[in-house]
C-alpha cells in the first residue's frame, strides 16, 4: 500500500492583530447613535430616542425605548421625580460603569408609558456618527 502524498500548502504571512475593543452590538454607522463616553460603545440609535426632558441623578437624561452593549442590575423600587417605580441600574456591559435605569414598573397610571424603557444619562453618553 502507498501512502498518500503530502503536498505543503503556502501558508499566508501572519498578520499583526491590533487589539480593538469588542462590543455586543454595533448599531450601523448611516444612523445618528449615542455612545458610552467612558469607552465608546454604542448604546442607542437616536431613533430610539423618546424624550431629552428627564432628569438622572448626576443631571440631564435621555429616554429610550431600546439600547444595546447594556447590562442591567436587580430591580428596586425608587421614589424619583415623577412617583414610586421599580427600577434596574444598568451598565455599559463593556467599561462596567453605571448608565442610568430601565423602568421595570410604574405604580402610578400615568407613568405607565416609561415601563420597559431606558433612561441614559448625558455625563455617560457622546453623540456618534452623522450629527454634522
């Protein structure tokens, strides 16, 4: 019996591999995104955007219906502004630093509307692609 022949293949020259940071999510770079300003993670398309009228706990908030690259802590209930809700700290899943809340439940009717969705605030968050 013969044994087969081993042909060697070319093999393509290394390449050096810069070291980028990875994210979960990348939103695409045609839209308006807000990201962490601590390390640059996308965190929302400025469609997701709902209102730049709250108020976070270092200052001015943003309210979106989704983000992405984000953690979220347990639920706990906070008396804010606006009433009695069960809120989540949540956190860019990249640097670990705290973001702002995610509204889990609002006890009062007429703040229904924030349930499910996220606050940001603007001392943890740069505007990115397309805002010129």
């Amino acid at each position: 019996w013969a044994t087969p022949e081993f042909t060697q293949r070319s093999v393509a020259p290394m390449v050096k591999m810069t070291r980028s940071k990875t994210f979960q999510a990348y939103l695409p770079s045609c839209h308006r995104t807000y990201s962490c300003i601590h390390c640059r993670a996308h965190l929302a398309n400025h469609d997701e955007l709902i209102s730049k009228s709250f108020q976070g706990s270092q200052g001015r908030a943003y309210l979106f219906n989704s983000v992405v690259n984000v953690g979220c802590g347990p639920a706990e209930e906070r008396v804010l502004l606006t009433g009695l809700h069960a809120v989540a700290d949540i956190y860019c899943e990249n640097c670990k630093t705290t973001l702002g809340w995610k509204y889990e439940h609002a006890f009062e009717s007429s703040q229904k509307y924030k349930e499910g969705k996220y606050i940001i605030e603007l001392a943890h968050m740069i505007k990115d692609n397309g805002w010129d």
